[in-house]
C-alpha cells in the first residue's frame, strides 16, 4: 500500500490561505518562559483587565434558576433584540428594528457571517491598515483578496482619494473598524462620511466592526451606518466582549438590513444554531440596568493608557495616544526596525510581551502592539524592567 497521502485527505481549498493566529505562538513562549521559572510582564493579550459586573452574573444565575435553558429563536429572544435595537438607535443613532438585529456567538462569529454573506471567490475588500489580525483570513476563508489601504495615507491625502488609488473592477467591500485595533484611531464623523460618499458611488457594502466603541477617550464613536443611505449597505458587528468585560461568555451582535441579514442568519444557523440561553438573559441585563461601570471601566482604562505612552515616550519609543481601544501602537525601530526581532529582544531581555506590528499588515512594520488592559502593577513592572534592561 503506498504511503503517499491520497488526494482525498487533503482539506478544502477554501483552508489553503487560512492561517493561525501569531498570538497564540506568543503565548505558548510566554509559557515555556514561565515553565522555566521567569516572571514575564505580559502586554500582549486583548483581555479586559476587570471582571464582568455583578448584576450581569446575578442575571446568568436567576435564567439557570428559572429553568431558562432550552432552545431559544436561533436569531436571538425577542427582549434582548428589542433592547439591543434600543440601543442602537439612542446611542449609534442607527434606525434599526428589532427584527434587523441578530444574536451571536462573540464578535468574531458576527465578522464570520458579514463576510460570508458578502464576499464572493475573487472580489476584493478594500480593508484599512494596519487592521485586526484575522479579517485577512475571514476573507480568505470566502476565497477573496484582501487589499491593504494605509490608514495613514487615506486620513493625509482624503479617504475618497486614497480609497479610489487601491479601488479596482472587483472590489466589493470595505472593511471599516473605529476604534482601531491595534492602533486605536477614532475616526471623526466627516471621515465616516467620506468612506460612505465612496461606497455608494462605487456600490460597495461596508462592514464596520466597532468592539471597542465604548473605549473612546478623544473624540467620539460614530456609526456609519448611521448615515443617510448607509444601514442598506452596511453590516454592523459589535461584541459585550470588550464594553462589559464578558471575553469567556461569547456575546455578540450585528445589525443589517436584507438581504445581508438572512445571509448573517444562515450562517448562524448552520454553525451554531443560535446562542446559549441562559447567557443572552445575562446578556439583557447588560443593556437594561442601571450601572456606571462603563463610565468607571473608560476612567481606569484612560488612567493606564497615560501611565503607558508617558513610560514608552520617556524610553524613546515614540507613540501617538490613542483616542481609543486599550492598544498603544509605538514605534519601536529604535530596538530593531524588524518588529519580530523588536518583541524577542524585549521579551528576552526586559520579559516583556507585545505583538509584532508586522502581525497587523505591512503598515504596522516598525511597531509594537502594548495592551494597557492590564494592571497597574504590571506596566509599572514592565516599563521599570525595560529602563534597566534596553
């Protein structure tokens, strides 16, 4: 029998430009460090540094108790998808209806579902950059080409310009994330309304991915979709994860208008089959009782924020303060202009964790990503480690 692997066990081609996150080989170093009995200064995960509130979990624990475990309408139960739409139009100034949101498993399963409702084998997504990690494979996943268009660039020369210069035949969506992960640019209404002037000249579908709108520090959040002639064209994903510190509940949302939202609803459907009961009750709670733990989470996340950039300056890695998320994006060439060999050097040397910015695209080369979503303790720790050890 031949040992050469038959045809048959090969996976689909859809996998082939798929790959694994490179945070996830960070953190498996960061383990065998520890195994070896170092301390390690970790900046390098997404994790909300609180734990979720009380009245979320007290809201898990009565649906547990009331028997609120069984199936539930796969796209979501009515109260929460009431509420959510509630909030939508009074805060996001999004005219959205109940029945245009969807409930979801996090907000990487709502990005799944927009981009699979959207993006056909060779269309082309126009995707601002330095970006989130894994769009490039989301829409790999759908057999489409991602297409880099320099943040910098576009907010310098115009967001019409610079988007129409990397525009082709077929381009068919714009990938538009505020707060920006990793650099945490907020971008300004009158940009929204560049990208949006673009898209409806071109007929483009955006999806927008606001996980950290309630993480703005200057300035403030805006919703493209919130534009005249925009909801149509538009999938909107959000995630509990990052506003109430609930990253292990795996709570999302997206609003779309048809035909985008049965396509977001088959692809839930025939994934998940919805989302866990007793978690959207919790979920409800969230978004109908009274609590300034946002107020009191954006306090202490603008107070490690400013601890960091001043620490990060001082030592010469020179960073813009972000107006948003819990990222600072430094240049770092001053270590080494090889973002990788900037990360080893640092967590060799001072035992402190980032990402490569090379990770987040071209553009983020020469960079470092540092979470400020973390302990006092841990940044003092980290920047006193690296003034002695760089």
């Amino acid at each position: 029998m031949s040992s050469t692997p038959s045809a048959v066990f090969r996976l689909a081609t859809r996998f082939d430009d798929v790959g694994f996150s490179d945070i996830v080989k960070i953190r498996n170093k960061i383990m065998e460090l520890r195994a070896g009995g170092a301390s390690v200064f970790q900046f390098e995960g997404g994790e909300p540094f609180s734990n979720t509130p009380e009245h979320i979990k007290e809201a898990m624990t009565r649906a547990l108790v009331e028997h609120k475990t069984r199936y539930s309408p796969s796209s979501g139960i009515a109260e929460l998808r009431a509420a959510i739409a509630d909030k939508l139009r009074e805060r996001n100034q999004i005219a959205a209806q109940a029945d245009e949101v969807i409930v979801l498993n996090g907000g990487m399963q709502g990005l799944f579902g927009a981009f699979q409702s959207v993006v056909n084998p060779g269309d082309e997504v126009l995707v601002l950059s330095p970006y989130w990690t894994p769009i490039k494979d989301l829409i790999a996943h759908c057999q489409g080409q991602t297409v880099l268009v320099p943040t910098a660039e576009a907010r310098r020369d115009g967001f019409v310009e610079t988007l129409a210069r990397y525009a082709t035949e077929k381009t068919r969506a714009i990938y538009y994330n505020t707060p920006q992960n990793p650099t945490g640019i907020v971008y300004t209404r009158e940009e929204a309304e560049a990208v949006a002037r673009f898209a409806r000249e071109r007929d483009l579908i955006v999806i927008a991915d606001e996980a950290y709108e309630d993480l703005v520090y200057e300035g403030e959040h805006f919703s493209i979709a919130s534009l005249e002639g925009m909801m149509e064209r538009t999938i909107t994903c959000f995630t509990l994860s990052k506003s109430y510190a609930m990253t292990g509940w795996r709570l999302g949302y997206a609003v779309a208008t048809e035909p985008w939202m049965t396509g977001m609803r088959k692809s839930l459907l025939y994934s998940t089959n919805g989302v866990s009961t007793p978690t959207q009750w919790a979920a409800l709670a969230a978004f109908t009782q009274e609590s300034d733990f946002l107020n009191t989470s954006l306090a202490a996340y603008r107070k490690r924020r400013d601890l960091l950039l001043a620490g990060l300056n001082e030592l010469g890695l020179t960073c813009e303060s972000p107006a948003g998320a819990f990222y600072a994006f430094p240049d770092v060439s001053r270590i080494s202009p090889n973002s990788r060999e900037a990360a080893d050097i640092l967590l060799d040397r001072a035992q402190v964790a980032t990402v490569p910015g090379i990770v987040f695209g071209e553009h983020g080369e020469g960079h470092l990503r540092f979470s400020f979503s973390t302990s006092i303790e841990t940044i003092e720790g980290g920047l006193d480690s690296m003034r002695k050890n760089l």
